[in-house]
C-alpha cells in the first residue's frame, strides 16, 4: 500500500480523469469520490460515509490498476494485504481491468 501524507489524504479535483492522474502518477492507493462539487482523491484510511455528498466512482493501486467496478473498490481499500491477495486470485473477474500496462484480472 502507498504512503499518503495524513494532512493531505483527501485531494479536491474537477475531475475523475484528473484524480486518477494524481494518484497514478504518485502511486497512491485509494478511492475517487464524486462530491456535490468536484471530485476528492481519498487515501485507503478514508473512513467511509466521512463525506455524506461521496459517492465512490473509481478505486486504484500500484497492483490493481483503475477499478471503476463499484463490487470490487474493496480490493484496494481493504487494509489487510493477504487479503486482497486471495480476494484477487478467488473473484477473477470476467471483465479485464484496465491498467496503464494492459489488462488484467481484478
């Protein structure tokens, strides 16, 4: 899991396309909340319904790549590392997620 800077684990954007940027190029695991105005990049501690406008849009980590399938953001907000592993191996799912190198499974 990356290191987010406590005092900065939620970033405003305009965007998703312009948060899943920042966390790529930063290599940081987290979330992407659509809020009332804008959007917020969100690291993994982000204490869920701590925003009540947030509705989840999109999850990334360094292993995953972007998740946009709501049923799988657990993966990468899920703190326990064994458990995404075996997460990612038992729910392959049938849809390749799309990573800046290809496609892979979950």
């Amino acid at each position: 899991m990356s290191e987010w800077n406590y005092t900065k684990c939620a970033k405003p954007f305009s965007s998703e396309e312009d948060a899943l940027e920042f966390m790529v190029s930063q290599s940081y695991d987290g979330q992407v909340l659509k809020r009332n105005e804008g959007y917020s990049a969100v690291c993994p501690t982000y204490p869920d319904g701590f925003y009540p406008d947030a509705t989840p849009v999109a999850a990334y980590s360094v292993k995953t790549g972007i998740i946009r399938d709501e049923k799988l953001f657990h993966i990468v907000m899920e703190p326990d590392e064994s458990e995404k592993e075996t997460i990612i191996s038992e729910e392959c799912c049938p849809t390749p997620v799309a990573t800046s190198t290809g496609e892979k499974c979950c």
